[in-house]
C-alpha cells in the first residue's frame, strides 16, 4: 500500500494566473481514497468477503494519474510545455520524507529483530525501496504477492510506490514530448494554436489500451511482471 498519493486538489479554473493556480479540496477524491485505502486494510487483515479488496491498489493508481494528467495538462496548455524540475521537486517533497522516515526505522528494525539472513534480505528490499525500484526487485526475486507460504518483505508495500515513481518519471516527459509533437504539426499545417485535450487522450488512450493488452498477456505467461511492473499497471 502506497503511503503518500497525489492530493485530492485540483487547481481551479479561470482564476490563476501562470504558476498561481488556487487549488480547490475535491472531497470526492479523498472519499473514494478513504474507500481505498479501507479496502486494503480489509484485504491483508483477510476479513470475510473482502478477498478482492487489494483492487485498492489500483484505485490509488487512478486517483494518483488523475490528479497527475490534470495537473499537467493545465501546465502545458497554459505555458506550452512542462517544467520537469518544478514537477519532480513538488513530487519528491510530497513523497521522499515520508518514505525515507519509514524505511530507515523499518531497517533499524529489521536488523534488531530478524535472523541474520532475514536481515540480509530486508536490507536489499531496503536499497532496492529506496531507489524506487522494489517493484521490479521483488519480480526478479520472484515474489508472489498473495502467497501465504512464506514470509512477506517488510518492504513489500513499497512496490506500489515504485510504481507512482516510475509513472511521475516518465508521464511528465511524455506530455511534455506530445506538446513538442503537437507544436511542430500544428506549425507545419499552419493550424491556430487552439489547446485541445483530443491529441492527449488519443496518446492516453493508446497507451491504455497497450497497458491493457500487455497485463492480459503477462498475468498468464509471467504473473509477478504483471502485478508489480508499470507497463501492466
């Protein structure tokens, strides 16, 4: 389970000037978030008849890409482009605190209370956390996520936000690369430079419906890919 998601704001239209955005509380969001965040807490303390409650998950990744695609779209069409350094520093000092608190007292802990080679272990989950890349360290180690057999990483619930990190990383540059697209057609075609949604949710969709292939496929032929990577999320 992720710790820290996106916020439930979103800026209010007609109102901001460049970089001044007000930012209204959607109590929507944070209901269905609280919905989520009750769903997983269900699920991993298996209470009867909330087997399916890990899909919370998932509903984090829909708030976090919502929050996130509206954020940038705002920016793009108010100033043409995405100021990448802004958008990882607003991401990094929503996120890194917190994570990293949480990883270095689940460390100390694991070295004080594990054996030796459970400590050993914890402690590459740890690094592998820290770098944001847990998800797919738990792939190659071959974890599987629902079964009861072994022991869980302390680190397991990191995967997800690996996935949120992963996904800020490469969504900026990509709304950012279809604005520079975008652009140059229009210039070539001599089109006024009107901001539409149409080029961006051709792109979003596209890559939906890739994400969607590619997870059908996966969860049959490599099921830990297909949960814990970010092209099957």
């Amino acid at each position: 389970m992720t710790l820290r998601q996106a916020d439930s704001f979103t800026p209010v239209e007609g109102r901001q000037g460049r970089g001044s955005a007000p930012w209204a509380f959607r109590a929507d969001i944070e209901g269905l978030r609280a919905v989520a965040v009750l769903a997983v807490v269900l699920f991993h303390a298996e209470v009867p008849g909330v087997g399916g409650g890990f899909v919370g998950v998932d509903v984090f990744f829909v708030i976090s890409g919502f929050l996130i695609t509206g954020l940038l779209w705002r920016e793009v069409s108010a100033t043409g482009t995405v100021r990448l350094r802004g958008f990882y520093g607003a991401r990094a000092r929503r996120l890194l605190p917190a994570s990293a608190f949480v990883g270095v007292v689940t460390m100390i802990g694991a070295a004080i209370l594990l054996p030796a080679l459970a400590a050993r272990t914890a402690m590459g989950d740890g690094i592998a956390s820290a770098l944001y890349v847990s998800n797919y360290w738990f792939v190659a180690r071959g974890v599987d996520y629902f079964s009861s057999n072994l022991p869980s990483s302390p680190f397991e619930h990191y995967w997800s936000l690996g996935v949120e990190e992963q996904f800020y990383l490469v969504w900026g540059p990509m709304i950012l690369g279809a604005a520079w697209l975008i652009r140059r057609v229009r210039r070539r075609s001599e089109e006024q430079a009107v901001p539409s949604q149409r080029p961006y949710v051709t792109v979003l969709a596209l890559i939906a419906v890739s994400s969607f292939a590619l997870s059908f496929v996966a969860t049959y032929v490599v099921p830990a890919a297909a949960y814990f990577s970010l092209p099957t999320r």
